[in-house]
C-alpha cells in the first residue's frame, strides 16, 4: 500500500516528465519550422514561409508565457 507522500511523489514526477517532453516537442517544432522556412523562401514561397515562421513565434511565446 503506497502512502500519499509516495502518490504525490509520483505525480509530481509523471508531470515534470509529460512537461518536459511537451518543451523538447515545442522546441523541436521551433527549429523545424525556421528550417522548413528558410526552405520555403529558396522555392520563392515566402508567404507560406511567413506563416509557418508566424506559427514558430506563437509556439516559442507559449513556451515563454506558460513553460
């Protein structure tokens, strides 16, 4: 039987882990994007170019607002 320190250790350890992925997951699509951006603009494509850059800044400003 696990005490209620052990389930609170637990969850606290559950949410740090699922936190962190969701950051290297936003951090990944960051840095993709400003690839896929760059990409985009060598194919003359600079207003899909654009919105995913757009797309990169809301995501990197959630991160910042709410981490």
């Amino acid at each position: 039987m696990q005490t209620k320190e052990k389930n609170f250790e637990q969850d606290i350890e559950t949410f740090l882990l699922n936190e962190a992925e969701s950051l290297m997951i936003a951090g990944l699509f960051v840095y993709s994007a400003k690839e896929f951006a760059a990409l985009l603009k060598h194919l003359g494509k600079s207003a899909d170019a654009a919105k995913i850059l757009n797309d990169a800044s809301e995501m990197s400003e959630a991160v910042r607002k709410h981490g």
